[in-house]
C-alpha cells in the first residue's frame, strides 16, 4: 500500500528539501520504489538538491485538491511504495492540497525554540484540520557541542515542547551543504553523518526498530 509523507515545517530553512531528498534515496537503496514531488511549486528548489533543475519545468500547473488525489491514484498504480511530499514552509493555503492525500506527516525543525515553537503550531495544524493522526518529528542540523554548553536548544525539551515523537535526529553536516549546491546525493559522498542519519530514518519507516542516536 502506497505511503504518503507529507514533509512540512513551521519555518524555513529547517533543511527540510536536503532530508526529503536524503531520506527518499536512502528508501530506493533499501529496495523500495519511492516517488518525490517538490509541494512549493512558487519557490521550488528540490529540482536543484536532486541534480536536476535542467530538465524540470519552469512553470507548473496550480495545486488542487482533484490533481493531488490523481496523483496519489497513479503513483500507487504504477507500484510506488512511498510518495514523499516536500511541502512548503509554515502554514501555506496550498498546504491543503498536499495535507489532503498524506497518510502521514514528518515535521523538520532544528532544536532553536522558534523553530520548535512553528513545528508545534505546524503539527497541529495538520492534526486538527487535515486529520493527519500519525505525525513525527526529526531534529535537524543537530550540533552536540553547542547543546552541551547550553548554547543550543536541548533535543528532550525541542521534544517535549513540540510534543511529537521523534523520527530522527540529523547533525549538522557541512558536506550536506555542497551535496546540495552540486546536486549530489550524500549517500554517494559518505556513510557517515547525515547520510547515515538519512538511512536510519527510512529504515524506521519501514518498520525497523533503530536506536535514536547520532
């Protein structure tokens, strides 16, 4: 049965395209055919991550309620195990159109309390309006060092205050960054750091129990 993850944020620049792009390759190396569609057709930019803004279209057709629910329907008959969903930051009407046909949310922040605070609003939003019941949480561009000198948002009370459970955590990792700017995959460039973080998520997805740790 075809899993749709709507992938969302209370803010941007929480690195939410760099993980779907990271946790939907590490799902097609685990075996499972996996469908991404970038949901902020007004500033896309999954097209770049994935190394390919060359063949994308410059103009896309508007969002509707109708056009996702097809899109669903095809992806599920041509086989696809997972349709992952990159949608746009905050709380967007288009937001609507994606929520619609999710079966499930992941909501990216990093441990900062604004972000925190925006992934709680956004979570809730998805719950309360859309009926999205399974919605979980990764942390993202953790930096140990700056948690454990206080200068950085703690991961239990990211945790506590978001109130979702914990999908992964992410440290920050600076060949994530060129991987981006040059369209490389990170699972190409290394095992380690994000991409493992990468493969460990998707690996909870299917169902595997994979200790939380970076």
């Amino acid at each position: 049965m075809l899993k749709v993850i709507l992938v969302a944020s209370g803010k941007g620049g929480t690195g939410k395209t760099s993980l779907t792009a990271g946790v939907g390759a590490a799902l097609a190396q685990l075996g499972s055919k996996v469908l991404l569609i970038d949901g902020d057709c007004g500033l896309r930019n999954l097209d770049i991550v994935l190394g390919m803004s060359d063949r994308a279209p410059v103009a896309l057709p508007a969002l509707s309620e109708r056009g996702m629910e097809q899109l669903a329907v095809q992806a599920e008959e041509a086989g696809f195990d997972y349709l992952l969903i990159d949608g746009p930051a905050g709380l967007p009407a288009e937001l609507s159109f994606l929520a619609h046909i999710a079966t499930q949310a992941i909501i990216v922040t990093s441990t900062d309390r604004v972000c925190v605070r925006g992934a709680e609003r956004c979570a809730r939003k998805l719950e309360e309006e859309y009926c999205i019941q399974r919605i979980r949480m990764v942390l993202n561009r953790v930096r140990p060092r700056l948690i454990s000198r206080g200068r950085s948002g703690n991961i239990d009370d990211a945790m506590d205050e978001a109130g979702l459970p914990l999908l992964g955590l992410v440290p920050e990792d600076v060949d994530l960054i060129s991987c981006s700017n040059s369209g490389r995959s990170i699972h190409a460039v290394k095992r380690t750091g994000a991409a493992r973080a990468f493969v460990n998520i998707a690996r909870r997805l299917n169902g595997e129990r994979i200790p939380l740790k970076l």
